[in-house]
C-alpha cells in the first residue's frame, strides 16, 4: 500500500501567507489549538473546515489530503 503525501501541508500554506497559528484559525473559524493538532497529524481535518481553507486559500481538498 502506498502512502499518499499531500501537495502542501497546514504548515507550508500558513508559512506562505505568513501567518500564525492564531492568525491562520481565525481565517477559517476554528482555534489555533485546533490547527496545531492538524500540523501534528493529531486531529483530521473536518468537511466543514476544509470547505472553509479551500475557499480562502484557493485550493483542492486534494492538495491537502495527496489524492
């Protein structure tokens, strides 16, 4: 079975728009405690706060997830 690596992580997508923990959750409705359990891989990232990155990001749920 093969592992699939995302085109871009939570990490790499807030370091190019150059923002905080804090700065990147309040983008998109949540809490900086839960964005750093998504760069550690510790919580998935919910339908509704993927729908809520892709828009303001202008991304593919796929970039995230390595489909």
């Amino acid at each position: 079975m093969t592992e699939t690596v995302p085109k871009i992580t939570i990490k790499e997508l807030r370091a190019r728009h150059k923002m905080t923990q804090e700065q990147f959750a309040k983008s998109v409705g949540t809490t900086a405690q839960t964005v750093s359990a998504w760069e550690k891989n510790q919580l998935s990232i919910s339908p509704k706060n993927m729908v809520a990155i892709c828009n303001k990001y202008h991304i593919q749920s796929s970039d995230l997830y390595g489909i």
